[in-house]
C-alpha cells in the first residue's frame, strides 16, 4: 500500500516538475524575444562554463583562470541587466514548489546516497497518520493565535498561579517561538503541555507544526493511543504494512504525541513509551529530532501512572507547560 501510495505522489511531482519547467520555457522564450541580448549573454557564460570545465581537466590552470574572470564578467553585466529591468537574479531557475528537490521528491544525503525529500515525506505522514489528527493548519497558526480569549484576572485559588491565564498563555507562546528557532539545537528541550481540555494545548501544538513545516522539517501526529497500539501491532506482525510506524516514530523531526493517559496501560505499552521518549532525546545519528507532548494530567498523576524512568525523561528534558484558564471553545462561541 505505502509503495502505490509512493509511486502516486512520484507521478504527481513529475507532473508537477513538468509544469514548472513548460513554464520556465515559456516565460524565458518570451523574455528573450523582447531582449535578445540576453540570451547571447546566457549562451556565452553556457559555452565559458564547458571551455572551463575542459581547461580544468587538462590542468591548463593559466588559461581556466583567465576565462573565469570573462566568466565573472559576463555573469555581472547579466545581473545588471536583469536588474535594470526590475527581475531577480534567479529569475533563469524553474518556479519548482520545493526548492530542496526541485519536485523530484529525492535528494542527496552526506554519503551522496539518494533518499526521500523532507516534502514527499510529510506528504506521506500526512496521507498514512496525519490526515484524521492533526488541525487545519491554515486556520490554527500564530496569526490565528488569539491570546485576548485568555482571563487577565489572577484567580489563585482556581489555577494556584500568581498570574493571570493571559499572561500565562502569552509566556507558553514565547517559550514555542523559541523552541521554533532553536529546533536544530540539541540544548534546546522538548515540550510537555500539561492542562485540562480546551485551554490551547492542541491548537498551539498545530501552530509549532506549522511553523516547521514551512522549514522542511517532518512532523508526525499521533495520539498516545493510536500510536502505542500501531507499534504493538507492528511488532507481533498484525500490521504488515512496509511503511514501519515504528522507524518514522523514531526518526521523524518533530513528533507530536497527543492525549498521553488516555491509552490502556500495560507493561507493554510503558515499555514502548520509555524507548520512543529516551530514543528520540538521544539524536542518533548526529539528527536532531524533538518531541512535544500534551496531556490533560497533572505532574502528580504522571508519577501515580507511569514508570518512574518515563516521567524523570520527562521532568528533565522537557519544558514543562501548564494551561490554565477558562475552556476557550465556550468563549469563542
């Protein structure tokens, strides 16, 4: 299944790819009719950058030299001109929708080995995981994040807190911003979202989704249930599917485990939960990945209902965020 669904989206990016390169063709021929004098300049740097490639092979490093600086040259007077007529620089590069692979869904890793682009494989979280978990993304992002829907009134004895459930929100939100631009950063911690239902956890969880997406990190959205239950069924061979949950749960950039406490418990389970949470701090690999968890228990509850290991992982690497408030869905309403 995860094959056809592959070779369906690899077909659909050779469309893609297709388009955007008709259309650079398009727009180049009709740029070139109107100002031919750039395509001299482009057939000349074409015909320079093969005569310094053979000059480099024949180790005429005297003669490749001086061509390079024609070479510069020419390049300059092509920027100059394209600027004068008020175009980029890249304006001669295909419109190609990830910039990463230029629509072939693959690209080159350290060891020059061809693997999967970050974009094809989002699209394939996305179809297998994703698709009944996580939120409109163009509706539940930080320019939709309205933190006016949070209580400027201290109310110490409801939320034991000495601030308000606004500034408590606004706090949490700074702290996601910086988890955003520190991602790659293996000091930066993971996040715990800790609270009752409808104060935020799953919006701003889908907000940071966002946010990274848009850096071509992956990111893979799973319920503490449904997850657990898919690795089970993995591991005893009840799921014979090629695409492994498993491995994408270990290596996806940014995973995302929703409603941890509202799966059934066992050894089994706790056992799997511990090696996802201690696996993916570890950043095998030299590759950065992190975790963002919510759940609607509190620290004490964690303890009562989990592994010691698993709640010390947690308290240790993660930074704690705890939503308090009055149910948002109700005051959008």
């Amino acid at each position: 299944m995860a094959d056809l669904v592959l070779k369906q989206l690899l077909k659909e990016y050779e469309k893609k790819r297709f388009i955007a390169d008709a259309n650079f063709e398009h727009k180049k021929s009709s740029l070139y009719m109107d100002y031919p004098k750039l395509e001299e300049i482009n057939s000349k740097l074409n015909n320079y950058a093969i005569m310094i490639s053979k000059l480099i092979l024949e180790n005429n490093i005297e003669k490749s030299e001086n061509l390079k600086l024609e070479f510069e040259k020419l390049k300059n007077e092509k920027e100059n001109l394209l600027k004068s007529l008020n175009l980029p620089t890249n304006f001669f590069t295909p419109d190609y929708e990830c910039k990463l692979c230029n629509d072939t869904g693959y690209v080159l890793n350290d060891n020059n080995k061809s693997i999967l682009c970050s974009c094809i494989k989002q699209k394939l979280f996305n179809i297998k995981y994703n698709s009944s978990n996580i939120g409109d993304l163009s509706k539940e992002n930080f320019s939709t994040f309205n933190t006016s829907l949070y209580s400027t009134e201290i109310n110490n004895n409801n939320f034991k807190a000495n601030i308000s459930p606004r500034t408590n929100i606004e706090n949490i939100k700074k702290i996601a911003e910086n988890f955003i631009a520190n991602f790659d950063d293996p000091e930066e911690k993971n996040l715990l979202f800790i609270g009752n239902t409808g104060l935020g956890k799953t919006f701003l969880s889908n907000c940071i989704a966002n946010e990274l997406l848009k850096i071509d990190k992956t990111v893979l959205y799973q319920s503490a249930s449904s997850m657990l239950d898919s690795i089970i069924d993995y591991k005893f061979g009840k799921d014979n599917s090629s695409d492994n949950i498993y491995i994408n749960t270990l290596k996806v950039d940014l995973l995302i485990i929703d409603d941890l406490g509202t799966e059934n418990i066992n050894a089994l389970k706790f056992a799997e939960l511990f090696n996802i949470i201690n696996t993916r701090l570890l950043n095998q690999n030299n590759h950065i990945t992190k975790t963002i968890i919510s759940t609607n228990l509190n620290i004490d509850n964690l303890f009562r209902n989990y592994d010691e290991r698993i709640v010390s992982r947690l308290v240790g690497y993660y930074n704690i965020c705890r939503f308090f408030g009055d149910d948002i869905r109700f005051i959008k309403k």
